[in-house]
C-alpha cells in the first residue's frame, strides 16, 4: 500500500513516528487510539519497511520476513484471518532434506543431534553468563560444522562467530511457524489502513533538532514540531546517523554498533517441471563449506523454489550486482540436480536489503560481549526520544512481530510521558 495523502505537512504534532514498517505502524495506531496526533515519516514510498510483499500472478512473494514465527505467541498471528487473509500451517521444510541429497537419513538425524548438542553447549554457557563468539561452542570434530554456520546466516544474518552467546540463547523460539498466504507485508499494509491518513510516504527525516523545548523534524517535505519522537528506523541508520540527531545520543550509537544488522537476501524463481520436486521441501546443496545457500522447493505448493543466503555470502553477492545471486543460485542448483535446470530456472525477483539505503541489512544480531546493548536502545532520552524496531525486541528481535511489540512498546512510553504532570 502507498500511502502519500498529504500535500503539505502538519506544522506540529504529538507525536512524530520516523518509519512505516510494522513498528511504526503498531505505535501510530497505538498512538491514534489514545487520541495524540500522530504522522508517521516513511522515507520510502510504500509502507512496510522490512515486510514488503511484492505481487506476482496474483499471489504475494514475500522480499523481507515471510514466516510468523512462534507463531503460537505471535501477535499478529491472530490477525490474520481477522484481515480477510489465509494463513497457512503447513510445517516448515526445516527438519527435512529433499531427495536426500548429501545427506541419508541416518545422516541428517546425526546433524540435527550435532545442532541440539550445539545450541545445548550455547545454552549452558549463557546459562553462566559468558559472552561470548557461539562458534567457540563448536565441537572440532563435528562434520556438520560449516553447514551449522550456512544455517547461521539464514537464523541471525551473520556467521556464529560474530553472535553472542547471550543473545542468541534469549531468542524466544516457541518452534511453531506459519505462513500468510497472500504475504507478510501484505497483512503489515491491512493493519496499517485504519492509520493511512497519518502517514506521509517519501518524506525522509534527516535531522531531529532536540535543543529546544519541542523536537524540530527536518524532513524531505518539509520541518514538523512534536513533542515525542519515536524512531522505528532500522538501528544501521541510526549507527550510521543517517538520520541525525542533534546533539547525538551517544549511548544509541554506541549501542546500535553492538547490535548491527546482519543480511539475507533471497531469490524467488520459477520452476518448469515443478512436478519433480516436493512441495513445501527444502535443499541444502553442500555440507562443506558455509558459502552455501538454501533452496525452499515449491513454496506453497507454487512451481517456483525460494533461493535464500545469509552472512557474508549475501554481502558478497550483493556487492557484486543485481544479477549475481541469481547466477549463484542457478551454478549451485545445476551442481545439485543437473545441467537441465539451467534451462528450467528463470529469476523473477531478488532482494537487496545491504544496498537499500533505508536498511542496509536485514534484521539484527548481537556482536559477542554486546547482548545488553538491545536493552540501552530501549532507553529513551529525555523522555520524549524514543526507539523501537526489531533490534529492540528482547526475545522476539528479527521478526516483524518482535518490531510491531517494540512499537506499542514505545507507544506506551511515550503516553506515559506526555501524561506527566510535569509537561
């Protein structure tokens, strides 16, 4: 959904919300509901942020988050349905390897006992406080250790050397994931429409002004007042100060660099002879190396296979062009399954979340010896700055429903202090 209703801006509000992704959207509509006036500042022209659904023969192919995770515990699993939408319960292909390639059956149950015993090891040492890199916890002598790193790029966006301990041990994993049928960003639009009328859509904000008594946003469309500003924007923007704060907060920049976003990147193509392949099925085409991508076969059931890479393979690909994961994933899917799919494969969309400027990743990880710094994000100034996104979820970071929690989070916080009798 494209929102760019207003002409001209508001010249002052309650409250301003930097961002239009899931965050945003839950404390616009948070905010609205509690009767403040709210616009919420969207760089891009569309909503969504991260969950962005883009059409395809009627469908929806998911570019950013495409599953509710824990989706016993999410809240917007419930709302699915409620949106006029299908949700889809078909288990994930995670615990399966198609055609058995590489790998027999007695073989994959040796890898999945290798990742328990792993994440067990990463467990107990989270348990006595350490952290730590999680790929010290790597037994040496297991065989499956490059392919739990290629998993780790696809989990965290980023190689198990460069997650914490801690961090990844409080991801709230309840093992439960679902599907929109019709996409993920296609429901994060549905729930932002009782909303639309606050948003402002290519309106980037540059610069928050907080040296005076109210906050002066200078945007893209022009200069807003509010009294409270919540940023949603992705915590690499904040890093890098892409959207300047004046004068800095520099416990949120030193914390947004210990929590940096990690990428994944993925590539929808369609199939010929899609009948050959297992719907719902999942392939991993090599177990020696991490600079390996996964393959979703035929994703609800659609002639099509989901390419998906993670880490510093994902940089690498998107440093080199457009057309370069495409070109990976067909030299891995022709070395799997045979020279046949060279002609049977044709890309149909490609994600790029490193290069987007309003990204410039994917979802966050915590960097060894910087769990606590989600925390220090949560942290307003002055009680009238905020933060809220995925990177600030607890539990739920790197998930769309951990963002839209973070931004009723926010929300909350920012009633409470325009409430205060001291305003």
């Amino acid at each position: 959904m494209t929102v760019s209703n207003a002409p001209s801006l508001p010249s002052h509000v309650d409250v301003a919300v930097v961002g239009a992704g899931a965050a945003g959207i839950a404390a616009a509509g948070r905010l609205d509901g509690a009767g403040r006036s709210v616009l919420v500042l969207e760089a891009r022209e569309r909503i969504g942020g991260r969950a962005w659904t883009q059409p395809f023969h009627g469908e929806g192919l998911d570019m950013g988050c495409g599953w509710l995770h824990s989706a016993d515990d999410n809240v917007l699993a419930a709302q699915v349905e409620a949106e006029g939408l299908t949700l889809d319960k078909t288990p994930p292909p995670w615990e399966r390897q198609a055609f058995n390639h590489e790998m027999t059956p007695a073989e994959q149950a040796d890898f999945r006992a290798d990742f328990a015993a792993f994440e067990d090891r990463v467990h107990q040492a989270a348990t006595r406080g350490e952290d730590r890199p999680a790929a010290d916890l790597f037994d040496p002598d297991s065989r499956w250790n490059a392919r739990m790193d290629a998993i780790s790029g696809a989990l965290n966006g980023a190689r198990f050397a460069q997650v914490s301990t801690l961090d990844y041990d409080a991801y709230g994993d309840t093992g439960v994931n679902w599907r929109v049928r019709q996409g993920y960003g296609r429901l994060i639009a549905e729930l932002a429409r009782p909303v639309a009328g606050r948003i402002a859509t290519a309106c980037p904000v540059r610069r928050i002004d907080r040296s005076g008594p109210t906050l002066r946003l200078e945007t893209g469309r022009g200069v807003v007042t509010a009294d409270a500003a919540i940023l949603t924007v992705p915590n690499s923007l904040i890093a890098a100060e892409a959207v300047r704060i004046d004068p800095p907060v520099a416990a949120w920049l030193d914390a947004a660099a210990g929590v940096p976003l990690g990428l994944a990147s993925k590539v929808h193509m369609t199939v010929a002879g899609a009948e050959d392949f297992p719907a719902d099925g999942q392939l991993w085409t090599r177990s020696d190396t991490a600079q390996t991508g996964g393959y979703h076969l035929r994703p609800f059931g659609r002639p099509m296979i989901e390419a998906y890479f993670g880490a510093d393979l994902a940089w690498g690909l998107e440093a080199e062009g457009p057309d370069a994961a495409f070109d990976f994933a067909l030299s891995e899917l022709v070395a799997a399954l045979g020279s046949d799919m060279r002609k049977r494969l044709e890309a149909v969309a490609v994600s790029r979340w490193g290069a987007d400027p309003f990204s410039r990743g994917a979802y966050s990880h915590a960097l060894p010896g910087r769990a606590g710094d989600r925390a220090r994000l949560r942290q307003a100034v002055e009680d009238r700055l905020f933060l809220a996104g995925e990177a600030t979820a607890p539990a739920y970071y790197g998930t769309a429903h951990g963002a839209w929690m973070e931004g009723q989070r926010a929300a909350e916080a920012a009633l409470k202090a325009l409430a205060s009798p001291d305003r």
